[in-house]
C-alpha cells in the first residue's frame, strides 16, 4: 500500500484509518463545545452582553477548536502541504489563547466571582495550570510533528483539555458540588481514552503519548488541589477579588439562594 514518494497520502490501509479516527474525534470535540455554550445561550444562562474581553476569548478559542478540525480533516484528506502550513497558525495562535485565557479567568472572577459551582481558588488555580498545560502539550506536539504518533495523540490530550468548558455546560455541575471541577475533568478525558481503547484494539499497546498527557493531566491537577488549597492559594485567591463584586460570594462552591435548575 505504500504511495509515490511526496504525494502525501497515506503509505498503508492503518494509517489511513488512523487519520480518519483522529478525523472523526475533531468533529466530536467540536461539536460537543459548540452544543454546552449553545445550549447555555439557548437556555439563557449565556448572554452576548458581555465585556469585550469574553468576546475576544471566544473569537480566539473557537478559531482554535476550527483549527484544530480543518487540520485533521485536511489531514485525512492527505493535503499534507496546506496542513503543514497552516500549523504554523498554531505557534503564534497557542500564546494568544493563554494570554486571554489569564484574562477572561481573571475578568470573570472579578466580575460576577466565577462559576458558583466552583470553588473560587479551585478555579484559579487550576485552570491557570491546566491552561498553561495545554500550551504544553500544544507545543509538544509541534515539537515532534514529524512522529505523527506522538503528535496527533498529544493534540487530542490538549484538545480534551480544550473540551472541558464545553462538556461543563452539558452536565449538571450545581448537582456536582463540590466535586464538580474534578468529575468535568474526569469527563473530558473520555476523548484519550477512547484512544486508547483503539490503539489498544488496533496496535495491541496503548501509545506511550497517552500515558505521558493523561500523566500530566493528573499530576497538573494533583499540584493545583494542593496549591489551591494551601494558604498561599486561598490568599492570592483573597487579593485578587478583593474590593470587586467577587468578593461578595463564598470562597467555596456553593448554590446560591432560590437556585433552581
């Protein structure tokens, strides 16, 4: 099954396949993230009226859910050319999106305290590290493009990452509390593990690229809790929110008054 040397299709029936899984988990991630903020604003739990910095994290986070769909269909369509070309996007697109990542959190802890169902330090702190690795895994990634094992498994671990606001919106967080954070994690790495489920099926070993993102993901998540949860994390939390609307709700996740689903 091997093709001419430069023409950018696949050398065999498995790595065909492989594209096309990879395809298919893209158009998945993507439409699970457009369905919760989606079904937010159709339920009126979403608003457009919002700071003009929500709307630029949107534009900048969408535009990377689009590309991260346009590479794996483009990929699978064996247009190896316009995909390398387009990754480039990724290296100047990734440091925009932790930049506005950084401010949307920072805004919206101020702003309104955060999620409820969150605990405000929680919220901070692991999704500050939780953002800075998925640029991690990003990087990675591009890293190590030419071993094409390595690099699509690494995208969807960030991707999965990507996931979690999306999949958050789906499920009944209030009903979560105070496990809500940990258990919308849990969820959104149901897309690596379908990965490894294939690669398990199809290969008979899960790629080591699996172990060391889901690793990473659970150690992330390991030191933000103890950081979180430290005295240092509870007073930086304090400091930020303090004298803003924020500081008028609990620290801890918490229903709010008269709050029905």
């Amino acid at each position: 099954m091997a093709t001419l040397a430069g023409s950018g299709l696949p050398r065999s029936v498995d790595e065909q396949a492989e594209r096309k899984f990879f395809m298919v988990m893209a158009i998945v991630i993507t439409v699970v993230i457009a369905a919760g903020f989606s079904t937010q604003l159709a339920m009126g739990r979403s608003t457009f009226a919002v700071p003009l910095p929500y709307h630029l994290h949107a534009f900048v986070f969408f535009g990377w859910v689009a590309l991260y769909l346009a590479q794996n269909v483009l990929i699978a369509g064996g247009n190896v050319r316009l995909h390398r070309t387009l990754g480039w996007l990724a290296v100047v697109w990734t440091p925009v999106m932790v930049a506005l990542g950084f401010t949307i959190m920072i805004v919206a802890l101020r702003r309104a305290g955060g999620p409820f169902f969150f605990a405000q330090n929680e919220f901070l702190v692991a999704n500050s590290l939780l953002l800075v690795l998925f640029a991690a895994l990003v990087f990675c990634a591009l890293k190590v493009r030419r071993y094409s094992g390595w690099h699509r498994r690494l995208m969807l671990v960030a991707m999965a990452l990507l996931s979690d606001p999306g999949i958050g919106r789906l499920l009944p967080m209030p009903l979560l509390i105070p496990h809500a954070w940990r258990i919308g994690l849990l969820v959104a790495m149901v897309f690596p593990l379908a990965g490894m489920i294939r690669d398990k099926l199809r290969r008979g070993a899960v790629h080591p690229a699996y172990w060391w993102g889901l690793g990473a993901v659970l150690v992330t998540q390991i030191v933000a809790d103890i950081i979180a949860y430290s005295a240092f994390g509870i007073s930086l939390t304090e400091q930020l929110v303090a004298g803003t609307p924020g500081a008028e709700r609990p620290m801890e996740a918490f229903l709010p008054p008269g709050f029905a689903m």
